[in-house]
C-alpha cells in the first residue's frame, strides 16, 4: 500500500483560497529554526516543473 492511498488531488481554487489567510510560523526543533511559510505552498498543474 502506498503512503498516498486515500488522498485526492486539491481543486486549484481550494488550495488558493485556503492559502489566503495562512501566516508563516517559526518552529525550533533540537536548536534549529524552521520557518514555514506559503512560498513553497503555490498549487501547479501535474505538468509544471518545481522551482
């Protein structure tokens, strides 16, 4: 089974509009920091490429 079983692919416009009111947060985890935020977060189609 893989990790993936059970999980549908977001409709574009949902992942938009849940992103819109996302605030970035800082976790510190064994004395390093990490920042999420929603740079890494943009919806693309199947057929773009990662930046």
């Amino acid at each position: 089974m893989s990790a993936t079983h059970g999980i549908k692919k977001a409709k574009p416009h949902e992942v938009v509009n849940e992103l819109k009111t996302f605030q970035s947060r800082k976790y510190i985890f064994g004395g390093q920091s990490f920042l999420i935020d929603k740079r890494g977060m943009k919806h693309r189609r199947a057929n773009d490429k990662a930046t």
